[in-house]
C-alpha cells in the first residue's frame, strides 16, 4: 500500500466545466415492488440472520482487499499513519510523526507544513481534474447547480483574498452561520487556505445561539446569509444577526451571502456582501501551514452536557478523514456519493467537505428537509443523480421507515453500492429495512462509530471484507486500537461489557477543548489516565471482537442491581410493528433504585389501545427480561431531538424526575419538551 494521491487512484472522468449552470434532468420512473406488507414479511425472514457478508460482486472489486491490513497496521501504527498522511501533498515534509512527550497534548507529523484547500482543490486541478464536478448542489425547489473542482478553487481563493483584505490572519477566528448552498464549502476552504480558523454554526441554531459562541471564541469575522430557506419558507437571517451580534466588540465585519435575496440592513463599515468582495478580490494563494496549527472549532451537539468546543488541527485531521473516507466509501472514480448531514456537524465537516474533496469525489448537496419538498427527496436525488453511496442517520432511517415505503418504491435506486450510517446505534429492524428497502439487499451496509472528538470514523466494518452484524459498529479500522475496559477495575473485557477507550493517539483526534485544556483533561484523561482516551459510551465486545455500542455512560439503567441498556430496550419496544421510535430513561425508584420510563411514537396517533402497551410489555420480558419492563410509558407524538436528530435523553430524565429542564438552545423544536412535561403531569 504505496502512497499515492487521489489522482494516481482516481482516473480523469471529463464534464464540461463553465459556469455553475442549471440543469433540469428527467426523473424516470422505475417502480419496485415493495409494500408494507412484504417489506415487514422480509424483515421478519431476515430478523434472526447475525451476519450478512458483502456481496461477492461488491468484494472482487473493493478498494481494501486486504485482510492483513489491520494487523499490519497494528504491527506499527505510527508507521502506517506516516504512509497514510504520505497521500497528501506537504509542502515541508514532517521530521517527527508522533509527539507524545506531552500527553495528553499530542502531536502529529511535526515540523510539516501543509495546506488544507491546497489538498482539497489545486491539487486535483494540476492534476487535470479540474473539470470534475466538486458538488451537483439541489436546492429545495428544485434548482441545481454543477460545481466543478476548478470553479470551486476559484471562489475560493479569491473568498480567501477578501477575507485577508478583510483583515483576517493565520489563527484569527471565523464564524460562519449559514444554510447548506455552496458558499458554506467556499467560506470553509478559504479560511483553510489563509490559517484562518472556522468555527461553522449550524444554520437551524437561532442567532442568540450563534452569538454565544462567536463571543466565546472571539471571532473576527462573521460569514452569513441574507435569509435562508426552509421547506417553503424564507425566514430573515440578517436582521436576527443584527439583533444579537451587534454589541460583540471582537466581530469586525460580518460578510453577507445573498441568497433568498431578500431587503436586509447593512451596516456601513462593518457589512459587505460576498459576491462583491468576491468579485474585486486577488486570488490568495494557498499558505503553508504547521501540521499542528489549529484549523477549526466545532461545538458538538449536547446531548449529554453543554455543547463542548472541540478543536482539531490540520495535518492530522485530513490524514484521518481522507484515508477513512477512502476505505470506508469504497471510494471510486466514477463515484457519486451523497451525504445527507448537514455541514454544521461534525459529519458534514469530516464526510461532505474535507474527506471528499482530498479524495476528489463528486458529491450531491442537498440544501432542504428530507421531507421536502416531499418524502421522497432523497429517493428522487439518488435516482436522478445516479448516487452510488449514501450516507445517512438511523433517526432519518426511522423517520422514512414511519414514512412509508411508498415513498420509496417508484425510484430506480440500483445505481446504489454502499449504505452509511452514523450518529447512534441503529437497531437492527432500522438496519434490515435499509439494506433491504434501499440498499435492495445488494449494497454492504457500513455503521460508522466516531465522535466530534475523534475528527473520523474509528470503528466500522471495511465493506469488502468484513461481514456486518445488524446493531453492531464492528471493529477499529486500521490503525486505530479501541478497547472495552471494566468500569471498576480498567482491565480489558475481552468478551462482555464495559466503557469503550482508545489506549493509543491517533492523527485525527482532538487537541483540547477551545480554550480549556483543564477541561479538556478532566473530560477525556482523568478516567484511564494521560494516554487512554475515555470516549464515555459504553459497549459489549463479542467473542469475534465485534463491538455493540450501548449508549452514553449515563444512559445505563440500573434497575434492582441489574445493569440495562437503554439501546437495547428501546430496541425491544421498536421492534413492536406499530412503535415508530422510542427513547428510554432512568428514573429514580424508592424501591428498585432506578427504574425505566420509555416515551414511545407510534405510527399514526399517540393513543394506544390497551393491547398494544401489553404487547410492548411482553415484547420487552421476552427479549431483555420481566425487570426491563418501563415503570411508565409516556406515548408522544415527537422526541425531543438535537439539530442533528439526537434524541435528548437528558432532558427525557428531567422531565421524568421532574427537574427544571437543563440547556435546551441545541433542541431542533423546543416546543417538543413543553408539550412532553404536559403529558407527563397529566399522566398520560
Ligand atoms: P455531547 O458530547 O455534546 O453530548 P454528542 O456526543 O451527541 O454531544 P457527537 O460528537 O456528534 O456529539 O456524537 C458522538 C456520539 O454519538 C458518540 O459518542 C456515540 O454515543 C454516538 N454515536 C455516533 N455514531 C454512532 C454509531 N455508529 N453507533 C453508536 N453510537 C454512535
Ligand atoms: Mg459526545
């Protein structure tokens, strides 16, 4: 496994380049035959399979055949990632690839100088891929635009020459605040390209939101938009920008999208308009950074404390991303890969910009809801654009599974060669009916386990060569060492339950948190000590190594003594044909010490009959055991979720111990708890 670039891997395909232009394609109808009925008959059929094999058509021609790789990787991991990071271009070549002389502070590929955008864009352009489209971008009624490699490095280095004319430096902070279009890709790279740091906020988070972390981390310059759109809907962007922003003393200028084009103020001095700084400003060109300078916060997504401002650095960040999102993705030169994250997260970061731009992959971006402009978007795009891997949620899983295959069945999705998924566990009836109802039991299913923190994907199966067990990640992928270690005595469980560790540094790992390495260190480094990071799930390894993440560390129940995990429990109640999705929680007990209260969505209405709550009862006793069964079942018609479709338990276990309820600015739809606390105090 020699290095190579991208472009010695991925073959010159030739698209006319020009302008971003419009195109309207044709979708062509090609229905299958899927119905409720024969789709819950198959899921029944394949509900007691524990392995599925790749496809043998799918493994004769995967990117990583090897099966050796793990354990030669393992044999010197330092060595592997030093090959790994030898795919990129450096400008100065690292003299030392792993400093651990100040751990928990680690250190990779030392003294190398390297440019993300330089990685991302110009390399692929030199190398006559200029052509290749970067983005099929699909807004939400339905116009698209083609972005090329060679119009995407354009914009963006003269985005990066604005921003410098704008006075931002190397190490200078940048907020951007703005909707899934291409411009969120631009104003990222081009903050890569000067040293400048991003500090991307979600686009669904409020204004008041956004402030606070502008003010936390001091950024100068703040990136955003006139107005976004949202299923049909302009809502004003600006004008709350204005209303919030506008007494932060470091922001200097806010630079502004035109997007829904709609009338906002403009602060002379202070605001200008993209296009225009866009349009007059010299192209900059790519500076050569240190491996170790930092390249990005993110806040991650809260659903276990208050969101953390998690730093990561630049070499290190694209070897791992870049090299994951290769194996992974069975990454090929004719892919079309779709990844429906939104770039506010970590898996937008990671998995629609910096892996497959380094690996020069076309992609689809999509701007809108996946129930927008109907319930078949996704569908539609994939059919359209002949997507070859999809990557996705299990909570969007779940959503489309109480959707409907209807939505599903008249799109032609055979161009398809590889499911993801990631963000919690999928239970396995979500598992089945992706590789069965999208995948058409034809497409390796990959669940990809990672965190803000660990910048890539640490554990899942390599698609060509590692069977799948529906609800299990699997195992580390090369290079990577994870552990499951017992909560009392840190010794490892080679077979059985405990909390999940990575003894060893990896190059994508987080540096510290944005300003606060006590935090940093009492969060990750107190648990197992300086150099076995505590990642604070818990999981159960098998006798085949395969690793079934249960759920946070605080979402063990402990009921009459008995360890029980909420994963699993809630995956005994979904599997009742009528529950949509469930979330389980702790609460306390007088008598048992904890005890389980489940809120529960059905498929259609929030009223039960009496038969159903006996039936999920029984479900639960017959999987788990007769003390799994929840003390209180609350029915509901909406989970209280993150902006990135995390169910909150947090808040679940406020409301059940009747708290006042914790931060809830990361909520998608606040009004969910509200309406929750009601049903709870009216006992329903
Ligand atoms: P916070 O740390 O602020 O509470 P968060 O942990 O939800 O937020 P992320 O970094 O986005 O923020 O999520 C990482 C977590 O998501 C993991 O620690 C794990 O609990 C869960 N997770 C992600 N992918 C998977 C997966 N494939 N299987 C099981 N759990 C997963
Ligand atoms: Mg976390």
């Amino acid at each position: 496994m020699g290095p190579s670039g991208p472009e010695q891997r991925l073959p010159r395909r030739s698209r006319s380049g020009g302008e971003w232009r419009s195109t309207c394609e044709m979708t062509t109808q090609n229905a299958r035959e899927l119905t409720e009925e024969s789709v819950e008959a198959r899921l029944a059929e394949l509900l007691g399979q524990e392995r599925f094999t790749p496809p043998a058509e799918f493994s004769d021609d995967a990117e990583i055949s090897d099966p050796q790789l793990r354990a030669r990787a393992a044999a010197d991991p330092v060595a592997y990632w030093a090959e790994q990071a030898s795919g990129l271009r450096w400008s100065t070549p690292w003299e030392r690839v792993l400093d651990d002389d100040d751990a928990p502070f680690f250190r990779w590929f030392e003294g190398g100088r390297i440019n993300v955008s330089d990685n991302c864009l110009d390399r692929h352009v030199e190398a006559g891929l200029g052509d290749r489209v970067a983005y099929h971008w699909h807004g939400e009624e339905g116009e698209t635009r083609d972005i090329t490699y060679a119009e995407l490095l354009d914009r963006t280095a003269r985005f990066a020459g604005a921003l410098k004319e704008l006075g931002v430096g190397q190490g200078d902070v940048v907020g951007i605040y703005l909707p899934m279009i291409p411009e969120v890709v631009v104003a990222m790279l081009a903050c890569t390209r000067i040293g400048a740091v991003h500090n991307v906020v979600f686009g669904g988070f409020s204004a008041g939101s956004v402030a606070e972390r502008m003010e936390v981390s001091g950024a100068k310059v703040l990136v955003t938009t006139d107005g976004a759109r949202r299923k049909g809907k302009t809502a004003p962007v600006k004008p709350e920008v204005d209303r919030t922003m506008g007494q932060l003393a470091p922001l200097e200028k806010i630079v502004v999208v035109r997007n829904t084009g709609i009338d906002v103020p403009m602060t002379e001095g202070r605001d200008v308009w993209f296009d225009e700084v866009v349009a007059a400003a010299e192209p900059a060109a790519p500076e050569p950074m240190d491996a170790e300078a930092p390249l990005f916060i993110l806040y991650s997504s809260g659903s276990t404390a208050k969101p953390k401002g998690i730093q990561h650095t630049t070499g290190g960040y694209l070897t791992g991303v870049s090299t994951t999102h290769r194996q992974v993705f069975d990454l090929k030169a004719d892919d079309v890969y779709f990844c429906s994250a939104d770039v506010g997260w970590i898996t937008g970061h990671s998995y629609i910009v910096y892996g497959p731009l380094a690996n020069g992959v076309t992609s689809v971006m999509y701007e809108g809801a996946p129930d927008y402009p109907h319930k078949g978007i996704w569908w539609q795009l994939i059919e359209q654009r002949k997507v070859t891997k999809f990557y996705t949620a299990p909570t969007a899983i779940r959503a489309c599974m109480k959707w409907g295959v209807e939505h599903v069945a008249p799109h032609d999705l055979s161009s398809l060669k590889l499911l993801g998924s990631v963000g919690e566990p999928i239970n396995p009836k979500a598992w089945l009916w992706y590789w069965h109802v999208i995948g058409g039991e034809n497409c390796p299913v990959v669940d990809t386990w990672w965190q803000t923190e660990t910048g890539a994907i640490v554990i899942t199966t390599l698609p060509g060569i590692d069977a799948a067990k529906p609800g299990s990640a699997g195992t580390p992928l090369p290079g990577y060492e994870v552990q499951v270690l017992d909560p009392e005595t840190g010794e490892q469980v080679t077979e059985g339950e405990g909390l999940l560790a990575i003894p060893r540094p990896w190059p994508s790992m987080l540096r510290t948190l944005y300003q606060d390495p006590d935090r940093y260190r009492s969060t990750y480094w107190n648990r197992f000590g300086e150099s076995t990071y505590f990642v604070g799930d818990s999981a159960r390894i098998d006798g085949d190594g395969y690793i079934w993440v249960i759920g946070r560390v605080d979402d063990v129940i402990n009921v009459s003594g008995h360890r029980l995990s909420t994963a699993e429990v809630e995956s005994a109640i979904v599997a009742h044909p009528q529950v949509a999705e469930s979330a389980v929680v702790a609460k306390a007990d007088d008598l048992t010490g904890q005890a389980i209260v489940a809120y529960v969505t059905l498929q259609g209405g929030t009223d039960p009959s009496d038969a159903v709550v006996a039936e999920i009862n029984a479900a639960v006793a017959d999987r788990i055991g007769k003390l799994a069964r929840p003390k209180r079942i609350v029915f509901t018609q909406d989970l209280p979720k993150t902006r990135s479709g995390k169910i909150m338990r947090r808040l679940l276990r406020d409301i059940a111990e009747g708290r006042d309820l914790g931060d809830t600015t990361t909520l998608a739809d606040p009004t969910v708890v509200d309406t929750l606390k009601d049903r709870w105090d009216a006992g329903a």
